[in-house]
C-alpha cells in the first residue's frame, strides 16, 4: 500500500496513460471478431522474414494450445477446466512480436497478460476474467554477460538459475543478488523487486539493474534515456505490467568470495529454539552483512511411544560471504544460542550455494537449467508481512500454538538490514527497506484436488495473518508485491 501510494505520485502519468489505452479501450464487438480482427492485424505490425509472427500465436483451436498455457502455470488453483482461458497466446520470437501484440490488442479492445516465468501467485499472468490475449515470453532468454564491464543484458524470458549458471561458468568471482527458486522469470521476479539471500550485502535485484528495454503502450521501443527516470524508477519495484513490457534488463554484476559457506541446522521446541528464535530477531537484521541467515518455522509430527506428536521445528538457513571458521566465530560471538558447530557448515563457490540454499547439497549445476519445477501439480497460496519491532515471547507462543493447531501453514522470515537500510525508501518503487528487522512470507501448499482440504487450507492461513496483527508493520499494513495476495484488495 505504502508502495501504491509512493509510485501513484511519481508515475501517475505513466500509469494512467497504460491503463486508459490497454484496460479502458471500449470493447467494439464481440470478442469472437476482436479476436479475428487482432490475429489479422498482427502480421501488419511484425513483418520480420527470419520471425514469422504467425509461428509464435497458438490459438484456442490450435493443437498445442492447452500445453503451452499449462507450461508455465506454477500454481493447480489455476490449472483447472473452469479457469478463464486467453482467446490467445502469442509465444513472442523478437521484439516486433511484442510490438504487434500490444497495438493489435488495444485497437481491438482485448487486455494482455504479460508472463515470463509463471510464478504469480495468484496467476495475474495467464488468467483474466475479460477477454485477453497472453503474451509469453519464454522464447526471449537470452543472457549476454560481460565481465570485463561486470554487466549483462538479460531477457524477460530468461530464469534466474539460467543467470546463476551463465555467471558462474563465466566466472568463480561474481553473483547476482535474486531469488531462490530456479525456475522464477526474468520479467516478473525483477519488477516487482527480487530478493535473496544477498540481500543484506547488496540489496535487491532492482538495486543492481542499471538499464532496461521496455516496449510502451504505444509500441515504441524505449531503453533507460528514452523511457525517462520517472518510468524506470517505477519498473524497479512497481511491477512491470502495471507500466509496460519488460523485454530485457541490464544489471550489474555484484562481487562474490571464491568461497562462500552454507549451513542448515533445525532447532525444535524441546531444544530451546523460542529463545533462538528470540535472540535471532535481536540479531539477524544487525550482524555482519556477510551473513544472511533465514529461519523457517514449520509444524513437525513425530512418534513418540506409538502415539503421534507434533512440535515446532525451526529451519536456520545461512549463506556467509566467507569462510567457514569465520562464520562459527561469529554466530558463536553473536548468536550462541544456535550453537552452531563446524561440521554444521559446509565451503562452496557461490554457483553451488545457489543450488544448495533451495534444493540442498551434492547436486549437479545443471539442476538450475530446468524449466519444469517438482512436484509438477502443486496448490498454494502465500501472504506477507513486515516486521519492525521483536516479537514478544508470548507473541511466539501464541503464534506456534496456533500453527500446530492448523498443522498446514508455515513461515519464512528473512533478515533485512545492512545494505537495505542505507537506500532510500524514494529510490525505487520498493519503499520497505530501513525499520524493518525481517519480512515474513506465510506459506499453505497442498497436493489434494479437493475443494474441502483448499478452503481449509485458505481459512488457515488467513487466520494466522489475522492473528500476526499486533505483531507487525500497520498504518500501513505492509505487504510484498511479488507475494501477490488478491486478499489485499484489487482495482
Ligand atoms: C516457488 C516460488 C519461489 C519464489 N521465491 C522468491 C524469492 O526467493 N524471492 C523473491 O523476491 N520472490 C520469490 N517469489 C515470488 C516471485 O518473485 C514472483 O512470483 C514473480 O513475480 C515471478 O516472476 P515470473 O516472471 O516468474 O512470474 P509471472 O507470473 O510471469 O509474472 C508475474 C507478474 O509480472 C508480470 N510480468 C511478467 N513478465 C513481465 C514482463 N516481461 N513485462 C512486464 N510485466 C511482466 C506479470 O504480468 C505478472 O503480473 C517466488 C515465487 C514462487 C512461486
Ligand atoms: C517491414 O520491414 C521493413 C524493413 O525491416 C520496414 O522498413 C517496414 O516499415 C516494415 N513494415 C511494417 C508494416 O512494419
Ligand atoms: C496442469 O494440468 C496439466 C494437465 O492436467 C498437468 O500436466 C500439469 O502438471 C498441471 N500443472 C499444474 C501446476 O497444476
Ligand atoms: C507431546 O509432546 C509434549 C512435549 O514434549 C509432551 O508434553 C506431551 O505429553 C506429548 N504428547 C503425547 C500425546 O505424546
Ligand atoms: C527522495 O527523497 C529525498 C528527500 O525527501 C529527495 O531529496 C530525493 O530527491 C528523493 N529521491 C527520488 C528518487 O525521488
């Protein structure tokens, strides 16, 4: 909210101008004729030779249709027959693509969904309850890396692993500060902020993105001089489809150790871990910038004596910019009561601790090439929220009694701090960066197609947010863009 407000400000115009010409264009006809009328405008404004423009639209009668759609829909809530389907995906293969697709969509009255990677949480990508057109993005993922100037263009289509890939096998000395997951988009994941475990060293994706290729409502292709501060300010944290299409980023290569140190440990209940996770939150968001340690707390069922059991059981999940001796040092100066030993630690290069921090140790660097996440049919629903002041003992009580009450939702709290302070709130688009000690992400995933088992589950982490309302950031009440949450109330 605090974001809406700030960006309304600056980039009204911008705004307003997107949004009056794509989603207020009076409707001409049905959307039966818009939709033939768009399909033969398009070759009108894509007349590339080497990219036919024909070969990138999959219409509904189109064999290939359903697979392309279901190809990058990451979540089952909008995976299924009822789910409103596009009149149209247009698979973009260059740029005049992109171009033909917007002014053919706006003079035919039909909105466009924008998606990269698919990871929406609420599927704002791929689903509309007007008719629309998808304009996807997955061909155009190219990643061109200079190290000489420790830069790179990277497309929309493009997933952070491929980035992380490409970096490393170019170089053993530099990262990039994103997210976790391998498969998240290029396009959205930036737009909307991008975080992870750098964040506290070097910000966020969007505070190492110097450049930018957009095309605007009108079709023009515009980089950072011709589109105006105003316009790329907004991008960085705002969301891209809000403003225009993102069809690639510049950003600066952040420098890394040749090795960095990974850990996991998981402390319960019976082991102490209210007085950890007490001590974490003194802590975590003050300690050395190196240090990124994200805590996830989960109910854990357990046999004891034949009959069952549940605890909390918290996940500590570290990334150190050094070395391992260093980082026990420090925990043990600074946070001793995780007790964490040496050989809880292990040495890598940055490319592997990728890899490690979200799937775990010992797999091969081309995990982060796969497209196709697991398991492949997941439901889910996220919320967010932003803490400023520790969270009291009986707060913590409270909230875990209530998590082993609905044994379904879980918790990722991760540390700001460091380089997050230092920028300014006006700086991009992304205003939650000095005050805050951690942003917490709340969790419900299920495999189970049934209605029963996801309104149980929608109930259940509803009310835990509820319960988190004296705990965290009000007036506003602020969330994650990228956390998308429909529950925060629509336009
Ligand atoms: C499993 C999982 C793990 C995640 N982990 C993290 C994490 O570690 N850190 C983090 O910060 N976030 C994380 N997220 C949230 C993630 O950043 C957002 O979901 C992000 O929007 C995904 O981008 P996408 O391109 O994959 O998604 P999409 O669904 O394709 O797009 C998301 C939004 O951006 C718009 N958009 C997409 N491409 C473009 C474009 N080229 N131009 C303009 N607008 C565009 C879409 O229209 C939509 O509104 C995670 C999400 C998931 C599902
Ligand atoms: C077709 O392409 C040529 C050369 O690329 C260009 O000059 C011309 O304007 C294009 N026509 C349309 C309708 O876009
Ligand atoms: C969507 O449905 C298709 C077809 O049933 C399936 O192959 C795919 O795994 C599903 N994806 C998700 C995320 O549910
Ligand atoms: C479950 O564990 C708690 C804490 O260890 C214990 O007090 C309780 O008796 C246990 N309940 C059962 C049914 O074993
Ligand atoms: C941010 O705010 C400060 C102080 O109010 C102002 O000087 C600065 O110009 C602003 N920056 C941007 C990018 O708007």
């Amino acid at each position: 909210m605090k974001a809406l407000y700030s960006y309304s400000i600056a980039s009204n115009i911008i705004l307003l101008s997107f949004l009056i010409i794509i989603f207020a264009s009076h409707v001409k006809a049905s959307s039966s004729s818009s939709i033939d009328n768009f399909l033969e405008c398009l070759p009108s404004y894509s007349n590339s030779s080497s990219f036919p423009i024909s070969n990138s639209v999959y219409t509904r009668n189109n064999p290939s249709f359903l697979n392309v759609l279901q190809s990058y829909i990451r979540d089952s809530r909008f995976n299924t027959s009822s789910t409103p389907k596009p009149l149209a995906i247009v698979a973009a293969l260059d740029v005049t693509h992109i171009q033909a697709t917007v002014t053919c969509a706006k003079s035919n009255g039909l909105q466009i969904r924008i998606r990269s990677g698919g990871h929406d949480y609420e599927g704002f990508s791929y689903v509309a309850n007007v008719p629309f057109i998808v304009l996807d993005m997955f061909n155009l993922r190219s990643i061109d890396i200079d190290i000489a100037s420790e830069t790179a263009w990277v497309q929309a289509g493009a997933t952070i692993g491929e980035l992380y890939y490409k970096i490393g096998k170019k170089s053993k000395i530099h990262g990039f500060p994103a997210g976790a997951c391998f498969t998240l988009g290029i396009g959205g994941h930036f737009s909307g902020g991008g975080y992870g475990n750098m964040l506290r060293k070097y910000g966020l994706s969007i505070d190492n993105i110097i450049d930018a290729q957009v095309v605007d409502a009108n079709g023009r292709i515009l980089n950072r001089k011709s589109m105006g501060e105003d316009l790329f300010w907004a991008i960085r944290g705002g969301g891209g489809a809000s403003f225009c299409v993102i069809l690639s980023w510049k950003i600066k290569l952040v420098r890394v150790p040749r090795i960095v140190t990974r850990f996991d440990v998981p402390r319960t209940l019976e082991q102490g871990v209210t007085d950890i996770v007490l001590e974490w939150q003194q802590v975590s968001s003050i300690i050395d910038r190196n240090l990124f340690i994200r805590m996830q707390p989960m109910v854990y069922k357990y046999k004891q004596g034949g009959n069952s059991n549940k605890t909390i059981r918290v996940s500590f999940s570290g990334l150190y910019l050094g070395r391992a001796k260093s980082l026990v040092s420090l925990i043990n100066k600074r946070f001793p009561l995780l007790k964490l030993q040496r050989h809880d630690v292990i040495e890598m290069s940055w490319v592997e601790s990728t890899v490690s921090f979200f799937i775990g140790n010992g797999k091969p660097l081309e995990v982060l090439l796969q497209r196709t996440p697991s398991p492949p049919r997941l439901y889910g629903k996220h919320k967010s929220d932003f803490v400023k002041t520790p969270i009291p003992r009986s707060g913590l009580e409270k909230i875990w009694e209530k998590m082993i009450e609905l044994e379904t939702v879980f918790l990722q709290w991760n540390p700001y701090g460091g380089r997050m302070s230092e920028i300014q709130e006006n700086s991009t688009a992304f205003p939650h960066r000095e005050g805050n000690i951690f942003k917490m992400q709340y969790l419900t995933t299920w495999e189970d197609d049934s209605d029963e088992v996801m309104s149980r589950n929608l109930k259940g982490i509803r009310d835990l947010h509820a319960m988190f309302t004296p705990y965290v950031s009000r007036n506003p009440r602020e969330a994650y863009l990228n956390y998308r949450d429909i529950d925060i109330g629509s336009n």
